[in-house]
C-alpha cells in the first residue's frame, strides 16, 4: 500500500481523464450531480464530461457550449498531474542523492 499510495491522486484525476475525453457525447446519460438528486434544478457541473469529450476531440465551440469550465478543469487537472509527478521525481532524485558529498558515498 506504501508504493500505491502516492500515484493514488496522480492516477485518478489521470484516468478520469482519460474515460471523460473516451465518452460519447452526443449520447444524454443519467445525471449524477448531488443539486439535480436533492431536486435542484442547477448544477454547476452539468455538461462538464460532455465538455471535456468535445474538447479532447477538438469541437472547442460545442466543449463551451457543454459547460464553460470544461478546458478549465482539463488545464487544472493536467497541471496538477504534472505537479505530482514533477514532485515525485524530485523527491525521488534527492533521496538517490543523500550522503554523497565529493563523490564519497557514507
């Protein structure tokens, strides 16, 4: 658990992603969005699976369309991506570094 424990969070936004940009959208699915189930008619991320699918497939005025924060969130979660991985690896480089001095290792 100790080894998956830190590509836990890197991992899921990474294949949400990936299964976001996959789906089909034109098809209309079940909602799964808390406001519409305690019967609130807004939800402010209705369309945002739909929007990043477009976006994924280059229809940049439909992804707008679908929902406004749909780049927003692809740019947010690629960004953190890559800031969990750019620390990951330099976490890993330190630890690969530590005790050696002058090319002496201790």
């Amino acid at each position: 658990m100790k080894k998956i424990r830190p590509h836990i969070e890197w991992m899921a936004f990474f294949f949400g992603l990936i299964l976001m940009a996959t789906l089909n959208p034109y098809i209309e699915g079940t909602s799964f969005c808390i406001y519409e189930l305690a019967g609130i008619t807004f939800c402010p991320g209705d369309g945002l699976g739909h929007s990043i699918a477009f976006l994924f497939r280059g229809e940049f005025s439909e992804a707008m369309e679908a929902n406004l924060f749909g780049p927003l969130a692809v740019l947010v979660l690629s960004l953190r991506i890559l800031s969990i991985w750019k620390r990951m690896i330099v976490d890993k480089n330190k630890t690969n570094t530590i005790g050696v001095e002058d090319g002496k290792s201790y």
